[in-house]
C-alpha cells in the first residue's frame, strides 16, 4: 500500500503535522485515544499521524467511526 506520512491513515487528508515544530502541532494539545491509536494500520503505525478531524469524529462517537471505516 503506498501512502504519504502528511496523510491521516484513515481519512487520506492531511493530517497538518507539525512535529517537527511540536510546540505548534495541534497534536500536542488534543489527547488521542489509545483506543484510536490502536486501529491504525499495522503498515502506517510510527510513520503517519492521525488527522485532528478523525480523532475528535472517533471521540465524538466511537461506534459510527469504526463502522465508517469498516472496522465493524
């Protein structure tokens, strides 16, 4: 599967990461599920993060996430 690490693995949007600046990252201020963390594939995990969409989507109802995205 080919993929971009500037791409969420689930949604295949830009995931806006700026880890490299982790000051300014929105990620270092919004709490990712370990529950969500864990649906990452096993061929994206540690090389693309998770867009600040889906993570508050997996939030705001984790049933209807997992079934968009064809885990249930």
């Amino acid at each position: 599967m080919n993929f971009t690490t500037k791409l969420c693995p689930f949604c295949n949007q830009d995931n806006k990461c700026d880890i490299l600046n982790a000051k300014s990252c929105w990620c270092m201020k919004e709490k990712v599920p370990t529950s969500l963390q864990e649906l990452v594939p096993k061929e994206h995990k540690r090389k693309s993060c998770i867009c600040q969409n889906c993570v508050l989507e997996y939030k705001k109802d984790e049933v209807k996430f997992k079934q968009k995205n064809g885990f249930i």
